[in-house]
C-alpha cells in the first residue's frame, strides 16, 4: 500500500498544474484519511453480523 500511495501522490503532484496542487492533495488527503472512520463503521457491523473465523479470513 505504501509503494502504491507514494507513486499515486507522485502522479498527483506532477499532473496538476502548480495553482490547483494545493486543491488536489487537500481533497486527496481528505478522500484517504476522512473516510477511516466511515470504514470503521462498516468493520464495526461487519463484525457484529460474522462469524469470528470469517473476520480472521477478512482481515487477512
């Protein structure tokens, strides 16, 4: 995940005219780091709805 997150804000960076970078890693990093807690969620009712051995498997 790390290698494909660098490579993804490299290509990012280097896409984006210089005056919209800012606006572009702003709403990348919100998309990345302000959806943890909707994901959280989900674990939350996932686990409550599986068996424990299907959340091992899930959780790798």
């Amino acid at each position: 995940m790390n290698i494909k997150g660098t490579e993804m804000v490299f290509r990012l960076q280097t896409a984006m005219e210089e005056e919209k970078r800012g606006r572009v890693m702003g709403l990348y990093s919100m998309a990345v780091s302000g959806m943890t807690p909707f994901g959280n969620l989900l674990d939350g009712w996932l686990a409550s709805h599986m068996a424990q051995w299907k959340r091992c498997l899930r959780a790798g």
